[in-house]
C-alpha cells in the first residue's frame, strides 16, 4: 500500500492517481478540501473555483486537523498520525514537497515507523541562488537525504538539482509532469490565416504578463502583424487593471482580456490558438505548456520555465527567450511572425513530443522506484 500525502485535491494530480490506482495500490490522503467548493484565492482576489472533478475513480481520505481549513506554509494542521497514516499495511509514504514542516515530519517518522519514502518535489536551480542559499540547500539534503529513500523526479532541471546537491543518481527516478493529453488534444486544425497566440496564468508579476504586453507593443510597429497575430490573455489576478490600462494607453487593440477560466472551459482556447507564450520569472515547472503542446501549440517560453528543458526545443517546436528580456521575448515573436508557413511544422512537432510524456512514463517510474527499494531491501 502506498499512502500518497496531500495538502488538497489538484486537478493537474488526480487524473494522475486515477490512471496509477488502477495500476497500483494507492490510498491518497487530503489535509483539507479547501479546492473542492468556491474558495477565495488570493493571487486572483476573488472566490474560484478549478474544477468540480477531483476525486473521481480512486481511493481517498481526508485526514483530522486543528485550526483554519486553509492552504498555506503553515495551515493545515494535521493530527492523527498514527491512526491513519502509518498504519500496518502502509509499506510507502510518499509526499509531494521536501521543504514543507509537515513533510519533513513525515518523512522523519516514516523511518521511525520502518516505512519506506517516496519524495516528489518542484526543485530546481534555474534562478540564481547565492552562496549562502547552495550552501543551505546542500547541508539541507545532507540531512534530510540518510530519510528519503527514492526521489521522484518532475524532469531534468529537478534531476540536476538533486545531484548538485549529492543525491545518488540510483535514488532519482523519472514520474514527469504530466497532464490528461487526450483532454486537451484538438479535435480540428485550425486552418485560419490568423494566428491566435494564448497566455495562460495568474496575471500576477510572478508570471511575466507584462512582459508579454511589452514585446506587444514592440511587435505591433511592423506591418501587418497587428492585423495577423491575435493575442488572448486567459487568468485573473491583482495586477489585471494595470494590465488592461497598459493595454488602453498602447493601443494594443490585438489583445482581448478573457478572464479566470477553468479546466472545463480552459481548452476551448487552447484549440483556437496555434501559439502558446510562457513569459514567466520564475516557474518550476510550467503545466500550461504540457496543456497546451497536447493541443497542437507551438510554444515560447521564459529560459527559466522548468518544462522548457524537456518540452521545449528551439527551431522545432518553439523557442525559448532570455528571462526577464521583452525585447528579446519580441525578437522570437517577430522571427516566428516572418516565417509562419512553419507554424504548423512546430505545432505538430510538439504534438509529437508532448505524446511520450505522458500518464505511462509516470507508472513506468514509479514502478521503477518500486523494484529498487524491493532489491535494496533484499
């Protein structure tokens, strides 16, 4: 029995643990189900809510706390330990974040209790730490690395951050981010000679949306681009009145502002559109990509997006730009705008390639991960 530990229901997990409870013996274990109602998000500053499907076809459980059912560092508080985590016919704890308290508890007490760990984590090193923070993190996974038994790695800029921090490659095993491709797989090719090109995210400084509007207005100096490329910003977030007024004094007349979206209703965008732009400063991992190549989406993304290292490849399904650089965020816009007849080249290429990473590599993995801590018992 595997007991997976999370903070709440995810709508890009529990496809996921669907798929590998039919494989496996998984019990998932919830902390608080704050994202199955309307809740109040405060990157959106506004009541949401993801999805209304996230605990379909697998075993779950939500687990006894003390204090306010809310998602934060600290919150939630979880107690009963013993009687619902470490039970006799629990043989792996896994847990999703090494650097959470309650993580670490767990994962202390998982060797107390003689069970074996699993660690699944968004690190990486792809923005710039300073000394003392390598130094920290290397003493930090010294320790915490004699509990954990087999980590799972999300890609490969999380695989060399735990190497650099001296992790023995034989404990990595590759579970991908993955989501539901044939969710979001496009059912028609868009065959119109306009370009629609999406960004999908928190409209917060985080996800780089005002650089995105910057490398706009660059772009639409040139002939015709205005007319040729249509921009459609899909989230919500506190910066959403600065972003629409940038848009109003710019003129930027190509771009339409839809609002928070669902995953229900996210995909209808994703198959109008043949362009994908990441701009982020900083993203582990960047799942809209993953979304939207399943959707036959070129993409262009922030060289610090942690999917770009894997899904990302420039000149043949997309490019990636320096982080932070509008200017150069518009040169790989305008270089795709002057060769179009290669859009759907790229926009089939990445179809090809977001095709084998996928539910199946995660089972793969993990079953992998599985056979080690089996040898390495015997």
């Amino acid at each position: 029995m595997i007991k997976y530990i999370l903070t709440h229901p995810i709508q890009y997990q529990s496809p996921l643990i669907a798929y590998l409870s039919k494989k496996l013996k998984i019990h998932v274990l919830y902390r608080s189900n704050i994202s199955t109602k309307k809740h109040f998000e405060s990157t959106f500053n506004k009541k949401i809510i993801i999805s209304s499907n996230l605990l379909k076809d697998y075993k779950y459980s939500y687990l006894n706390k003390i204090g306010p059912n809310k998602v934060s560092l600290f919150y939630p508080i979880t107690t009963d330990f013993i009687k619902n985590i470490f039970t006799n016919d629990t043989k792996i704890i896994w847990v999703h974040g090494i650097k959470y308290w309650y993580n670490i508890i767990l994962i202390i007490l998982s060797k107390l209790f003689r069970k074996k760990v699993f660690v699944r984590d968004e690190y990486n090193n792809l923005k710039k730490r300073s000394p003392l923070n390598l130094f920290l993190n290397r003493i930090f996974f010294f320790i915490i690395d004699k509990f954990v038994d087999v980590y799972l790695s999300i890609g490969s800029a999380n695989t060399s951050a735990y190497l650099s921090n001296g992790v023995s490659k034989k404990k990595i095993f590759l579970v991908p981010y993955v989501v539901d491709n044939t969710y979001f797989k496009k059912k028609k090719i868009n065959r119109s000679k306009k370009i629609n090109v999406i960004f999908s995210g928190k409209l917060i400084s985080r996800k780089g949306c005002d650089l995105l509007l910057k490398s706009i207005a660059i772009c639409n100096n040139y002939k015709n681009f205005k007319k040729d490329f249509k921009f459609t910003i899909v989230g919500d977030g506190v910066n959403i009145k600065k972003y629409i007024e940038y848009k109003k004094i710019n003129e930027l007349t190509n771009v339409k502002f839809v609002g928070f979206k669902n995953q229900n209703s996210i995909k209808k965008y994703y198959c109008k559109s043949k362009i994908l732009i990441l701009p982020s400063r900083e993203e582990n991992w960047g799942l809209v990509i993953n979304e939207a190549m399943s959707a036959r989406n070129m993409i262009i993304s922030s060289d610090i997006v942690g999917a770009s290292k894997d899904l990302v490849r420039n000149n043949y399904n997309g490019y990636t730009f320096i982080n932070g650089d509008y200017r150069d965020l518009a040169k790989k816009i305008l270089k795709v705008y002057k060769k179009k007849n290669n859009i759907d080249r790229f926009c089939n290429n990445s179809f090809k390639l977001i095709s084998s990473w996928t539910f199946k590599e995660c089972l793969i993995g993990l079953n992998k991960a599985i056979n080690y801590i089996h040898k390495k018992k015997i």
